[in-house]
C-alpha cells in the first residue's frame, strides 16, 4: 500500500501519466486494426458487416480529414486548460492550480484526444493502395473513435464550466481535505501507538545516536511510516522522525534521528521520505486547509471584495475542523510486539489545525463583520458537535482569538448585539 501511495503522490504531480496511456493503447489498437485489414481480412471478412468497410482511398480520406479535426480539438482543449489555470491562479489561489490539472475527467479528455489523434495518423501511414486491394475498416473505426472524441469534447465544456464555480472548487478541496483526515485517521487506529504530549527522551538509552539527511531539497510530501516501523523492528532500533509532513527541507536536513545499540547503516532510510516541489494533501492535512483558507483571503483582498466567497470558505473550513477535532494529535509513540519503543512520530495537534484555519482570515477580515460572523457560526457549529474537554478549550481559544483580532469600532450597536449573542452561545457550550 505505501508503494502505491508513493506512486500516487508522483502521479498527482504530472499530466502526462494518463494521456500517455491512452496514446499507448490507440497505437496498438491502431496497429490491431492494420493487421486485421492486411493479414486476417479474408479470415474476419464474414464477420464484419459491408457497410463497415470502405475502399482505401476512401479511407485515406476520412483518416486524413479526421486526424487534421482532431489535432484542433486537442489544441483548443490545451488552450482552453491554459486559461483555466489563468483564472484560477488570479482568482482562486496558485495552489488551487494542481485540483485542475490532477482532475481524472482533464486528463482523460486530453488523452482520448491525444489517442484519437494517433490512431487516425497511424492508420493514414500504413493505409497504402499499392498493398491493399481490398475494403478495410480502419476508416469506419477511425469515425467511431472521432464520434467518441466529440462526445468527450462536450463533456469537457461542461466539465471546464462546472470547474470555474468557486463553489464547485471549494466543495472539492473540502471533499479532499475530509479523505486526508479519513485516511490520517484510520492511519492512527494502530493498537501499539501510545500518544503523549512531549516527545520522550532515547539519547541516554542508546549508544549510537545518528541523524539521517534528506540528500534533496523540496517539501516532504509522503513518509512511509509502516516501512520505517518495520525497519526500526528489525535493528532494534528507535526512529525519532524531526520534519513533519509538509516540512521543506534542505540538502543537508535532518529528517530523522536513530537510536541503536551499535552501528547501523542507514543509506535506504532517507528514501521512505517523498520530497517535492509543492506540498502534497495527501498525508498533509494542514495543506488542505491552507488551500481555502488562501481562496477565503483571495475574496477578501480589495481588487476582488468577495465576503460572500469567504464566508463559504469559512463554512467549509467549520466542516474540516469539527472532523480534525476526533483526531487525537501530539505525539505518537509506535511500539513493537515485544512493548518496545520503534517509531515517533509529532501529529499535528487540533490547535494547530485551528490555528492554520483562522489566524490570517481573523487578521485580514477584522473590519468586515460578516467575517467574523461566519468564524463564530463554524466555531458554534463545532462547540455543538464535540464533548472532548480538550477541544473545548481550543474552541474557546479561537473564539477569544477572532473576536480580539477584530476592530469593534467600527460595528453598529446592531451588528455589536448579534455577534455578542453568539459567543456567549459558545461559551455556555465550551464552559
């Protein structure tokens, strides 16, 4: 599973992997087809219907009219993503670019055009009259594949359409932060983890102290926890993990710390760390939150004055936190079948998430009464759903966080009278 994650997180980074695939299969299909119309015609002859071939010059020409018709319709879609990504990196937020380009429904559209295309042009360059005498069908498939096309183009429009909402792409970076924190969540179901909030103290215990360098540069986007709590198992040894997900990291960081008896080599240990150019938010729920908190202050800015987009964002965001709060966070201690300490790990605490979430829209909408509205609904929201002492406090802590950021001079005794009943609401609930 960590395999495929790691391959995963490459995967989210790049827009060639499945076009690539698609054009790979229109060239064996293509290549499929040319056998059938010279080797096997007179075998498969009587299973395919007459009005299914065609005469070769017939077919050079529908080949011919339908790879020129479908290179426009990949250049206009290639033009049409470009200025989709314009729009969203000034209107949304730089880091919204990648939910565009990593979307399954973009990628596929770009490949069946790339595949169409292929396929029309390699049928043309073996489809030649001085070898072939007979009727064949790759033109008639050729059509099929170009009706798809067109099928496929239609649908991108919509899709293109639906994808500049800005709620349609605050719904999806939400849907996206809720699987990190199911998939952090179940991450953390393991039976020998012990939670603490210090960091233990091995140096003493152990003889050998080493630290494991990161060799590369860029933000750590997937660690391999079960492969480094196998390992430490193994050489009975203790693996203190420094930089956290999402952590940028330099050529000569240290990522981790080892602890063991005697001398170990650990050359392999460095590469259970996936480091990138862009964080990821696929361990990294932190970053996920980032992104509509950055769309949030995006709408804030005066050259947009979008409130009405922010507090959406905030409403979301309300959603995320009330889930991030089940999550235990601290520190994380795994521990072997023999009870002995391997792996510790620091887990994000939910203050930290709180945190993440509210400090720079507190700060950027404190003269906006509306904004700080919304904050008190997400944070009554939150109050209402949870029991946990702990989480209270921080729900309270952010309370006091947003109302002190807030310039209350500027509101009217109507405003004043609603935002304070509010809050004495949640601090009934987090008493």
């Amino acid at each position: 599973m960590s395999m495929f994650k790691r391959f995963a997180v490459r995967m989210r980074e790049s827009i060639w992997f499945i076009p690539s695939i698609y054009t790979i299969l229109a060239s064996i299909f293509a290549l499929t087809t040319v056998l059938i119309d010279t080797k096997y015609n007179n075998a498969l002859k009587e299973y395919i219907p007459s009005y299914f071939r065609t005469t070769v010059d017939l077919a050079q020409t529908i080949l011919g009219t339908l790879s020129g018709a479908l290179l426009t319709m990949t250049t206009v879609t290639f033009s049409t993503i470009m200025v989709v990504l314009t729009m969203y990196s000034s209107q949304f937020s730089p880091r919204a670019l990648q939910n565009f380009l990593n979307k399954s429904s973009t990628q596929r559209v770009l490949g069946i055009f790339m595949g169409g295309f292929v396929y029309t042009i390699l049928s043309l360059l073996f489809m030649r009259k001085a070898s072939i005498n007979h009727e064949v069908i790759s033109a008639s498939v050729g059509v099929v594949i170009a009706v798809i096309c067109l099928a496929f183009f239609a649908f991108f429009i919509h899709n293109v359409g639906t994808s500049v909402q800005v709620s349609r792409l605050i719904r999806e970076l939400t849907d996206d932060v809720l699987i990190a924190l199911d998939s952090e969540k179940d991450g953390m179901k393991e039976n020998r983890v012990v939670w603490s909030n210090e960091k233990p103290f091995f140096a003493q215990s152990f003889t050998f102290v080493t630290e494991v360098k990161s060799g590369n540069f860029g933000y750590i986007q997937y660690i391999e926890y079960e492969k480094m709590t196998k390992w430490a198992n193994e050489h009975q040894a203790i693996i203190d993990i420094v930089k956290p997900i999402g952590a940028f990291c330099g050529t000569h960081t240290s990522i981790a710390t080892v602890y063991s008896q005697k001398e170990l080599s650990i050359d392999n240990l460095s590469s259970y760390f996936v480091l990138g150019e862009e964080r990821s938010i696929l361990q990294d729920v932190e970053y996920g939150i980032e992104k509509i908190v950055e769309i949030a202050l995006r709408a804030l800015s005066p050259g947009i004055n979008d409130p009405n987009t922010a507090i959406r964002c905030i409403h979301s965001i309300g959603e995320v936190l009330q889930r991030a709060a089940l999550l235990p966070g601290g520190i994380a201690v795994t521990y072997t079948e023999e009870n002995k300490p391997c792996l510790v790990v620091a887990y994000p605490s939910s203050e930290d998430y709180f945190y993440a979430a509210f400090s720079q829209i507190s700060y950027y909408g404190n003269e906006d009464a509306s904004i700080l509205n919304a904050l008190l609904d997400a944070l009554l929201y939150i109050a209402r759903n949870l029991e946990d002492d702990k989480t209270k406090k921080t729900v309270q802590l952010m309370t006091n966080y947003a109302w002190n950021h807030f310039t209350h001079s500027v509101l009217e005794p109507l405003d004043s009278a609603r935002l304070q009943e509010k809050r004495q609401v949640i601090d009934e609930l987090t008493k």
